[in-house]
C-alpha cells in the first residue's frame, strides 16, 4: 500500500507540471501494480478458504472418530452399550406413535473368566471378536433394524425387530448352533459356548433397565440348568430369585444353627470287594425350607462366601468323623472332602486343614480332598502350589468329575492328584453308546499309565460295573452298593461286613 501511497503522490507531483505523457505510463504502471496486488490476495483468499475446508473435513472426522470412541467396541468392532440405551430410548419412545415391538437376546459366554485366566488377555480379547464375527455371520440377523450390540466384557445383545415367539426362538436356535464348531485362536483350537436370556418388549418391560433385569434374570436361568442354551423370560422366574433371597438369609444362620450334617458314601475297591473310603457330602435340612440339596445351596454359599465357615465345618467333622470309626472299629478308612474353588483360593487353605488334622488327630494320609478340574482353572498355579503343598503332607488328592471340564492331558500331567474320579455322564453313556466303553477303558488305561488310581462315579447298573472289572477299574462308587449314609448308617453298614472285614 506505502508503494501505491508514494506512487499516487508522485503522479500528483507530474499532474502538477502537467507532464501528461508521463501521467498516462505512471497511471499503466499503478493498473498494472494494482492487478497482480488484487490477484495475489485472491490467490490468498483461496488458499485460505482451502485451508478452511481443510480443518471442517479434519473436525468431521475428529467428531465421526468421537461417535465411533462413544457409540462403538474397538474390541468386537461393534455398537455398544451406549449406542443399545440411544436405538433403544428411540424404539420405546416410539411406542405410542408406531408401536415399536421386538425380541431381546441377551447372551453371555459361558465360563469366559476361565480362558482369560488360562490363556491370557489379548487371547480373551480374540476370543471377543469372533464371536462377534459369528453373530456378524448370520444371515437371519441382517435385515432393518436389527442390530448387535457388545454391551460389556463378554455379554453380547442382539435387538431384533420380530415379536413372534418361534421366529424369535428360530434365530436363537441358530445363534446356539454357531457354538457348536470350535475357534481357532492363535493356533489353540476352543470350544466355547454361551448362554442367553430373551424377552420381549413391550409385552415384558416399558423401560430399558426393566427389559434388561428380566433378560439378564432369563441368561441366568440359562445358566443355572447347564449353560449352553437360551431360556426365555417367564414371570415365575422373578418368584425363584425371590426364594433364592430367602435361602440366602437362611443359609447365613444354618451352621450356627446346626441345620448341617455330614453323608458319606462308600467306595468299594474292586480287586478287594471291600470298602476302602468314604466320600462325605453335605445335607442341609433348613427349619425354613425343608431339605434342599447341596447342588442348589452350595453355589450360593459361594457366591455368598458363607463356604468358607461351612468349608471348614465339614473338614473337621469329616476328619472327627473318620477318628471316630478307626477307633470303633480298630481300623483306618479314608475320607475324602469336596473343596470348593472359593476355598481353594484362600491364602490360608493349607494352613487351616493342616491346623483341623492337628486338632482331630487324624493322620494325613487318611484325607483325601477332592477338586474339579474347573476349580483349578480358576487360578492355576496358585492351586497347584496349595495342592503339592497337601500332597506333601500325605494328603491325597482326587481330580472330580474327570470328562466334564477341560480335560487336556498336557495339564493332567501337571497336576499333583494320586486319583481320577470319572464323572457319572461317562459312566451313564458307558452303557447305552457303542463308543462309551472305549472312553472309559482309554481314560483308565492314561491313568494307569500316570500313576493314578481310577474312581468310577455314580455306579447304577450290574452291566456298568462288569465292564469297570473288565477294564481295570480301581475303586467304583455309586448306588449299587450304597447311597451315601448318615453316621449311624455307616455303622449299620460296616457291622454288616465287618465278618467280611468290610
Ligand atoms: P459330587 O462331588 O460329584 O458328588 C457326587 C454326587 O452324586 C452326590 O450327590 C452323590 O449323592 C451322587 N451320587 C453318588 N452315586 C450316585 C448314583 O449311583 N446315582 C446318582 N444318581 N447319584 C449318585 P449330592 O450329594 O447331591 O452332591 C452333589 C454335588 O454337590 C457334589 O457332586 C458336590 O459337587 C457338591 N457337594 C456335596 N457335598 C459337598 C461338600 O461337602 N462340599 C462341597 N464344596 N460340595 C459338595
Ligand atoms: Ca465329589
Ligand atoms: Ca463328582
């Protein structure tokens, strides 16, 4: 501008001594000035504009990149929770004016914590992302509004817009059946399943949290008979979670109340015929409630923690139990002790049964306990730590229910137990499948070639028990010989054969 300023003045100056040639090439030059002064600011100008462009196009993405950060899982590469409640919130608004209706299936992976645990994080975070891409897989899923959801750590929902019942459960069926081929992750081959919940809305809740209770109460039922399968909502299901806050309270006073006693079923060696142990196994006759079997309490006692006290309950009278028959009877038997997971995880498991022997007087080598294989997925070098640690003392160690957990050899080898206790499904099947038999006499004969002894479960049938003979079954427990007894009972039993010396 200063240039153009002193350019004018001089003009001025020319005007003034008239000197017009002069003015007219002075006049050119200040145009010409003037236009490559405009063209550059115009060139400006649309740099600056480009550059505007630039930073809008950059925030879009910041902001799509933001949703995503909000509304999506960069695990499972799928809507989240917070993009479920937004679809949802739209779909129960609605519902006056259009009258939004659907199916909620809400699913969970069956034992999750156990891979984690066994095979790590990023394999666990793996694992996440199939199983989206299964669900992603179905065909029946991929229509209008319908939507995935991972809703957090390995629960799965899938919205879909169908209230009809049996279309509902078609497509649950068919999520079911993806399960049923293995994952390959990082070249380990896993079977995993899962479980799930339905409703149905509006006809089950108005609200997403009640949708969401009802749906999680539903999986949960799943669960309880089996995992590996889908239950829709029912409104006694609400009733049974109910009388599960009664047992609970209940449960909480029962040892203090005496309301415990201690079965033991006898395990009868079959090169000997005679009895060589005892399982012992809890029944609970609550004032309250009547009987209720340990399978339904025992859970809830651990989720409680209320298996702690109980836990150590039963070891010392399982301990005072097998002092009292050595000295009637003038002869040592074994006893062996079922051990939840949750105790097993205590810091001081060791130390506290080690402590009940010192108190009771029973030798070690006279306890057995018994654990699943599942119980030591939980946490597993810390459980065979606590284990070498009571085989060291002569305490043997039974690996329950062999067949139904993950039963991989490369750990059994691991594992510091003396016996096998094959679980009744495989002795159930032993006799209806062909295939049943050879199982069994291969499980036995690995076995065998460990070092373990062999303890079949839940032993109903003659026909079972030729075949264990057949296959060099060490000891057989079951119903055949006996159910499990109260003390009294065992008495009963072992005056029957003491000509027999059991
Ligand atoms: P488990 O340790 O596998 O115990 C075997 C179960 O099978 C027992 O049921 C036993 O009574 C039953 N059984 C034995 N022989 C036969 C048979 O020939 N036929 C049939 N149908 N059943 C047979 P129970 O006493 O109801 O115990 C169920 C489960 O509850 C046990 O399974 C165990 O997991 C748990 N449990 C029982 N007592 C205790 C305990 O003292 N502590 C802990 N932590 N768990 C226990
Ligand atoms: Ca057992
Ligand atoms: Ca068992």
């Amino acid at each position: 501008m200063s240039i153009l300023l002193i350019i004018t003045l001089f003009n001025i100056e020319l005007l003034i001594k008239t000197d017009y040639k002069a003015i007219y090439l002075i006049t050119i030059a200040i145009l010409f000035i003037l236009v490559i002064y405009l063209s550059f600011y115009v060139n400006k100008l649309k740099e600056l504009e480009a550059n505007i462009k630039l930073i809008n196009k950059d925030l879009l993405e910041k902001q799509e990149e933001l949703k995503k950060i909000a509304y999506y899982d960069y695990i499972a590469g799928l809507p989240n929770r917070n993009m479920f409640y937004k679809i949802m919130n739209e779909k129960l608004n609605t519902r006056f004016t259009n009258q939004a209706s659907g199916s909620i299936l809400y699913m969970d992976i069956d034992n999750f914590k156990n891979v984690n645990d066994t095979f790590g994080h990023d394999f666990g975070n793996l694992l996440l992302k199939k199983v989206a891409e299964r669900f992603k897989s179905i065909k029946s899923i991929q229509k209008k509004d319908n939507y995935i959801f991972r809703m957090s750590g390995d629960e799965y929902i899938i919205v879909l817009n169908c209230k009809d019942e049996k279309k509902t459960e078609e497509i649950a069926i068919e999520i079911q059946n993806l399960f049923t081929e293995v994952f390959v992750i990082l070249n380990e081959e896993i079977k995993v399943s899962i479980s799930m919940g339905i409703v149905f809305f509006p006809k089950d809740g108005y609200t997403i949290d009640e949708i969401l209770k009802k749906a999680d109460l539903a999986m949960y039922k799943a669960k309880e008979v089996g995992k590996d399968g889908y239950k829709i909502y029912e409104s006694k299901m609400k009733d049974e979670v109910e009388n599960r806050v009664l047992l609970e309270n209940s449960l909480r006073n029962a040892l203090n109340k005496e309301e415990f006693i201690l079965h033991y079923q006898p395990q009868i060696d079959l090169k000997t015929g005679r009895i060589c142990g005892f399982e012992s196994l809890i029944r609970w006759e609550s004032w309250e409630h009547g009987r209720i079997s340990p399978m339904e309490f025992i859970p809830i006692a651990e989720e409680t923690g209320e298996i702690i006290e109980i836990g150590e309950w039963i070891i010392r009278e399982a301990c005072e139990f097998a002092m009292r028959i050595a000295e009637k009877y003038k002869k040592s038997i074994e006893v062996s002790v079922n051990i939840s997971p949750v105790q097993l995880k205590r810091l001081n498991f060791v130390e506290m049964v080690k402590r009940t022997l010192k108190e009771t007087g029973l030798d070690s080598s006279m306890l057995g306990i018994e654990v699943t294989e599942t119980a030591l997925m939980e946490s597993f070098d810390d459980s065979i730590k606590k284990l070498e640690d009571l085989k060291n003392m002569g305490i043997k160690i039974y690996l329950d229910d062999f067949g139904t957990g993950y039963s991989s050899l490369n750990y059994l080898l691991r594992l510091p137990i003396h016996t096998i206790k094959i679980d009744k499904s495989f002795i159930d099947d032993m006799i209806i499948e062909k295939k049943g038999g050879k199982i069994i006499s291969e499980i036995i004969n690995l076995a065998h070639d460990l070092d373990l002894k062999v303890i079949a479960e839940g032993v109903e049938e003659e026909a079972q028990l030729s075949k264990l003979r057949r296959y060099n079954c060490d000891i057989v427990q079951g119903y055949i010989y006996s159910k499990a007894l109260c003390e009294k009972g065992v008495y009963d039993l072992l005056d029957d054969r003491a000509k027999a010396n059991y």
